[in-house]
C-alpha cells in the first residue's frame, strides 16, 4: 500500500489533471486504486454556493466520464487520521491535494500522510522557484511523520524541443530535487482531458506512474527528491 499527494504551491499547476491521469495509468497496469478529491475549489465557496454543484474539480470530472476505480470527497484537514485505514484496502491511494498557499490544512495533512509527494512543476522559472517554499512546507511537518517523505517533480506542460525542459532540469536537480525521467509534455490531449474519458497507456503518465511506484520500492524508507 502506497499513498501519494500530488501538490504544489500554487493553483493552476496540473494538480488535478496530473493525480486522474496518474491514478488511470496506475488503474491499467492492474493496481486497486483510491482517488481523493482533497480540493473543495470553489465547491464550497460562501459566494453564491447555489451557482456550485459541491464537488471539487476531481469530482465533477468524475461526474461527467465516470472513473474505472474508487473515487472518495475529503476535503478536509483530517486526511491524516482517515486515510491510513481507508487506504489498507488499496494498491495505491493518490490524493488530488488544493494548492498549499490556499488551503494550507488540508494540503499538510496530505503531506503526512502520504508517503509520496508528486509535485508536478512547468518548466518556467516562476514554478521552479516556487518548489524552495514547497520544500520549506516539506520540512516543516517532517516532525509529525514516521518516516521521511518521499518526493519527486514531475515536469509538465513542457513544450517539444524547447530550452525551458533542459534549464528546469538542470536548476531542479541543481537544488537537489529528484526530477523525474517522464516528463508530459503541453498537449490539447491532456487540457482537454477535464470531464473526459481518459486512456493512460502509451502516455508519459504510464512511465511516470511506473517510475513513482519504481522509487518507492527501490527507496523504501529513504528521502527527499
Ligand atoms: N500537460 C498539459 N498540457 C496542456 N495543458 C495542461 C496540461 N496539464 C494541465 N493542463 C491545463 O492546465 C490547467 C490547470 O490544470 P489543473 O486544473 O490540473 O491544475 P490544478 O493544479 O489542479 O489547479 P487548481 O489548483 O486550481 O486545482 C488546466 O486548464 C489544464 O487543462
Ligand atoms: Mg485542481
């Protein structure tokens, strides 16, 4: 049983798009997987909640092309004391976590409870320079885990042939970051996938499904990207 949070600073970073992807390509190579939609957006919003259907981004997407596994609404700061006995009945449980900066106690209980954080980053400086607070976030809650969080970048929306892959790559790993070998490129097939069908395999998603699950057996119990 592993339990990923797939987070970031900011809003508008792939959260989302990264954790349904990820847990569909988990959910093909034959893993029981757990979706939680971590987010409440603007679900719960006090302006005009009647304009809101009550589910988060995760969930509204479900609604409309229903997910070939099981889906869960938590959108709360207790996810650390529910999910350990939710999640033992699952391969693999994946959390789509709101941004840290907006929703800092449901983002950090995520954080501890998970034993993997995916941080899905564009290679532009603005989000390579945000994962120095991601990581301070990180370091702060180590504290309350048992063991150390284990924690990789997944680069996304990278364009083809671009610089901006390369730069990111090299001031990633240059501040000590794990950056993973997948990398998902800037596609219509993935910002048009919200409220979508989704097919994971032959992706980037596939390999960096595999490449998540590969680092915590290779690293069990050992650290940080
Ligand atoms: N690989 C990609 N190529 C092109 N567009 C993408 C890609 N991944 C995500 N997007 C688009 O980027 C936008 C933000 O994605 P998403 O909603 O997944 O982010 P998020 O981090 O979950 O945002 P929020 O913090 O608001 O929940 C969406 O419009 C999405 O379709
Ligand atoms: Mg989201």
């Amino acid at each position: 049983m592993t339990i990923w949070t797939v987070t970031n600073l900011k809003p508008g970073t792939a959260k989302t798009t990264s954790a349904v992807w990820l847990a569909h390509a988990l959910h093909e190579m034959g893993r029981k997987v757990l979706l939680v939609d971590a987010d409440p957006g603007g679900a719960r919003s006090k302006l005009a909640p009647e304009a809101f259907d009550g589910l988060g981004s995760t969930g509204r997407w479900n609604a409309r092309a229903a997910f070939p596994f099981d889906l869960i609404d938590n959108a709360s700061s207790s996810l650390h004391k529910v999910l350990p006995a939710v999640s033992a009945a699952y391969d693999v449980t994946v959390i789509d976590s709101p941004p840290i900066e907006d929703h800092q106690g449901i983002a950090v209980s995520a954080l501890r409870v998970a034993d993997t954080a995916v941080f899905p980053v564009a290679p532009t400086t603005a989000e390579v320079d945000r994962m120095a607070p991601v990581m301070a976030v990180v370091a702060d809650i180590e504290p309350l885990r048992a063991t150390e969080l284990t924690t990789c970048v997944l680069l996304n929306r990278c364009v083809a042939n671009a610089a901006s892959t390369g730069d990111a790559i090299h001031a990633l790993t240059g501040a000590g970051h794990r950056v993973l070998a997948a990398r998902i490129p800037r596609l219509e097939l993935y910002a048009q996938s919200h409220g979508a069908p989704v097919t994971a395999a032959g992706t980037a998603y596939a390999d960096a499904a595999a490449e998540v699950l590969a680092l915590r057996g290779a690293a069990a119990g050992e650290g940080r990207a």
